[in-house]
C-alpha cells in the first residue's frame, strides 16, 4: 500500500496500485445504482481525484453517505481507469476514514463560486479553494525558479537583516522597532507615559530592501542575492502595494548598468519559462476565469527581448502620445500607473525596461551620470515595466565613486556618520557594482493575471487588514 497524493493518484501510470489518499471532499452526488461518487481534492494539484464509493463499505449508510464539502478523509483502494471525462483514473475505495466533518449549515465553502474579495474574509480558509490553491502553487513554482536561476549562475544566496538602522530608499515608509519595557517607563514630548523603548538604545526600523547589506557582500563575494521579507509603511490603498511583501534582491560586483538589465530580462524569462512548462493546468484556470490573454503574454515574454528605453525619450512619448492623463507628465516627474500603464499596454505591448532617470527622484546611492546636453542629471536606475502590473523591478547601478556618494548624501541630507560602514565600502577595492529588487508578488500576479495583490500572498499585510 502507498501513500499517493492526488496529482500521483491521477496519472495514468497509477493504474493498478493498491493506494492510499487523503484530502478533503469538494463534492459528494449518490448514484442510483447504490454507491457514490466523492471529489477529493488534497492542495497537490488543481484537479479532483474521483473516489467511487460502494455501498458495501462498512460505513456507507452511516458516514459515507452524509460526507459534505470540506470533510477530511481518508481513502484506501485500488487506482483505476476512469470512463470519466476530465480524468484518467479514479480510485475504488475499500476503506474509507473520516477524520473531520464540516457542518454544511456554517461551512462557508458551499459549491457556489464566491468572489475574491469575499474570500479574504477567510484567510483561513480560503487555500482549500481552486483560484488560490493555484495562486499558491504557481507563487511556489516562482519561487524555486528564482533560487534555481541565481545558483546555476554562480551568485550565492545571503541573508541580509530585517531589523536594521539605514532606510535604503530614503522615503521614511518604515515600521520602527521597539522593545517594552515596563520596568522603565520613558515620556513623550507631551508627557505621555510610554513603554516602548528604542531597540537597545539605538534607533532600528524593518528592512526596506537589503539592498545595502546585499552590497556588503557582493563587495567581497561577487555574486549574492537576497530574498525575504521587506516592509513599508505606506498607506497606499491600491491593488499593487503590500505593508509586507517579498523581494529578490541580487546584487553583482563588476556589473555596469547594461549587465543589470540583461541579467533581470534573462531572470524574468527564466520564471515565466518555468511557470509555463510546469503549471499548466493552473494557467489554464486564471485563463478561463481571470485574463484570457494570459497565455500570449506570457509567451510573448519569453520570446522577444525587452523594450530599452531611457526616461528622457519615455517622457517625450508620453507628452507626445496626445493622451489626457490624470498627472500630467514633464521631464523630472516619477511616472505613474498610468504612465507605466501607456508605455507597456498601449505604446509596445511588451515589458519595457525605463532607464537613466533623473537623479533628484532617485535614491543617494545611485550612479550619476555626466550631465545631458541640455545640462540635467540622471542616474543609472532601472525599472522593468510589465504589461497589467506595472514596475515589477526596480534597480540600479549604484555610484562606487566615494566624492560623488558623499555629495549625493549631503545633497540628500544623510548623516555620513549613518551611512560609515557603507562608504568604507568605497574607501576599499571599491568598483561598479549593480542590483535590483524583484517583488515576488508582482511577479505572482504578472504570471496569474490576478488583479489583486492581496489574493496572491498567503497572508495580505495591508492598512485596515492584518485579519491575523
Ligand atoms: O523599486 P524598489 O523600491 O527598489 C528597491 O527597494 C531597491 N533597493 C531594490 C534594489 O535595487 N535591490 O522596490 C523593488 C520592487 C518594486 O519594483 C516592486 O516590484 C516591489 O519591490 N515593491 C513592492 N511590492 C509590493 N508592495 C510594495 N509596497 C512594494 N514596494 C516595492
Ligand atoms: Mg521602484
């Protein structure tokens, strides 16, 4: 006797195994003839595994015929071919034990198709469902995609902190850490008792990026990568921005701008490549039900090179494309979704990488370039746009020269005392060196189609929903 799971027990090469599944029941119909028909799903794969149950099972009457959506079962017998459509096999029990039931009067998982949002409801229960047993699926299959593609090409995998002193991107979105302390009461400003003290004396906030740590280490290793948890306290309200999301971050010594974006294309089209070979009986739900174009985007992805545009021409199409957008744009803004959204949907219909932004919308520790002929200053950022996402990474070549870091730091008022470890970096062997950050939810909504990014992360940490 084995131990199948439902995607083992529904290959044809199952046939004739003697074998043992379980997983919980979607659906249960009793045939006339005197036995039933149980749909049993177990999370392995998108597809049911159908159970034919005979009535002389010793629990038929008793258990077997009241199994409703949501029980757990347990299911011995042998694996058949099935007449069925849809399948090849299907399993006629011999023995069948109920672990849980599920009182269809308060289950809220009835056969009846409910809405997304409605399933955030239920966090807890939402996985058991088929759109997001297939978002978590796919999000797996990205993820070990992104650890294949950095280990076959040399880059090693370091883990940078998540309680941490710099804001990397300088916005001021972060979550501060503090310890309680009741024994030592500190005051506010306005003489408010409080108990949170800073971490050990010392102001420490959540990882925005491990960027400047992933820096560190490709400043003696070469090659790196991060991939974890990142935070922001933004307070956006949209269906692309998470308070808790995860980020790839790679980051690579003797890597000018060019290699940064060669190496972010390969690495999208490594994910998607892999996405399409192994995930195809989900993609083929999120195209019946979420974007019927998926399946051409994708390949589409894979297939062509990316769109390179510098930022300077990506403002000239926008104020030339005679399109009346809600912010309008003029060389020196940061684009916005519909801006990203003209260049990727409308304009070229493919992912489109942005660069050589201007450096005052830009972060410190950007490469600046020589100034343009009309005398204004970019940096060596990069942003991949992609069709129905948006930015999906954003990057840069970061500025290895120690005067022009400084300035830029002063110019952005950081204290150089902050920032020392960093600049040492400069001080010592330092030379070119590039990165980006991918954000895995972005990437899992580009490869599902799914319009939210709350549905594609197990757990959504947005303002007004941290359930639990
Ligand atoms: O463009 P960002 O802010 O870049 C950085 O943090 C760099 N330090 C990365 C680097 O160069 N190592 O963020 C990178 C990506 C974005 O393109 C987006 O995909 C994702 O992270 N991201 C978010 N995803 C979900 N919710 C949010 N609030 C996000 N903010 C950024
Ligand atoms: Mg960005």
């Amino acid at each position: 006797m084995q131990n199948f799971s439902v995607k083992e027990a529904r290959q044809e090469s199952a046939i004739g195994v003697a074998a043992t599944v379980s997983g919980w029941i979607r659906t249960r119909r009793d045939s006339k003839g005197g036995f039933s028909f149980l749909e049993v799903n177990d999370g392995s794969c998108l597809g049911n595994l159908q159970v034919v149950a005979p009535a002389e099972l010793t629990n038929y009457e008793s258990e077997v015929r009241h199994l409703t959506a949501g029980c757990s079962v347990r299911v011995v017998g042998q694996i058949v071919a099935s007449g069925g459509a849809g399948q090849a096999t299907e399993l006629r029990a011999e023995a069948i034990t109920i672990y849980g039931g599920a009182d269809p009067e308060t289950y809220p998982l009835q056969k009846k198709r409910h809405t997304l949002e409605k399933l955030r409801e239920w966090a807890h229960l939402r996985p058991r469902t088929n759109a997001i047993g297939a978002v978590m699926r796919v999000r797996n299959r990205v993820c070990r995609s992104i650890h294949d593609f950095f280990q076959e090409d040399g880059f090693l995998y370091i883990q940078t902190p998540i309680i941490t002193a710099s804001d990397c991107e300088g916005a001021g979105e972060m979550f501060r850490v503090t310890t309680l302390d009741a024994d030592k009461p500190a005051r506010t400003p306005a003489g408010e008792v409080d108990f949170a003290q800073d971490f050990f004396g010392k102001r420490t906030h959540l990882t925005v990026s491990g960027q400047l740590e992933g820096e560190v280490y490709a400043s003696a290793l070469g090659k790196i990568y991060t991939f974890g948890p990142t935070f922001r306290a933004e307070n956006s309200h949209t269906s692309r921005h998470l308070a808790e999301f995860w980020m790839v971050e790679p980051e690579a010594a003797f890597y000018e701008l060019p290699d940064n974006i060669d190496l972010a294309q390969a690495f999208l089209k490594r994910i998607v490549g892999d996405v399409l070979r192994d995930c195809q009986e989900d993609l083929a739900l999120f195209t019946e039900r979420i974007d019927a174009d998926l399946m051409p985007r994708l390949e589409k992805l894979v297939a062509d090179d990316f769109v390179r545009l510098p930022y300077t021409e990506a403002i000239t199409r926008l104020t030339d494309s005679g399109e009346s957008f809600e912010y309008p744009v003029t060389w020196g803004s940061d684009l916005q979704a519909e801006h990203e959204r003209f260049l990727t949907e409308k304009q070229f219909g493919a992912p489109v990488v942005l660069y050589d932004y201007p450096a005052s919308i830009k972060p410190f520790y950007m490469y600046v370039n020589e100034p343009d002929t009309a005398g204004r200053l970019t940096v060596r950022a990069m942003d991949v746009l992609v069709p129905g996402v948006g930015e999906i990474i954003g990057g840069s070549q970061r500025e290895h020269r120690l005067e022009v870091l400084e300035r830029r730091m002063a110019e952005q008022s950081l204290d150089p005392a902050e920032y020392w470890w960093y600049t040492d970096l400069r001080r010592y062997g330092s030379v070119p060196h590039s990165g980006f950050g991918l954000g895995l939810e972005r990437m899992v909504q580009y490869v599902t189609g799914m319009a939210n990014i709350r549905d594609v992360i197990p757990f959504p940490r947005t303002p007004l929903s941290a359930e639990f």
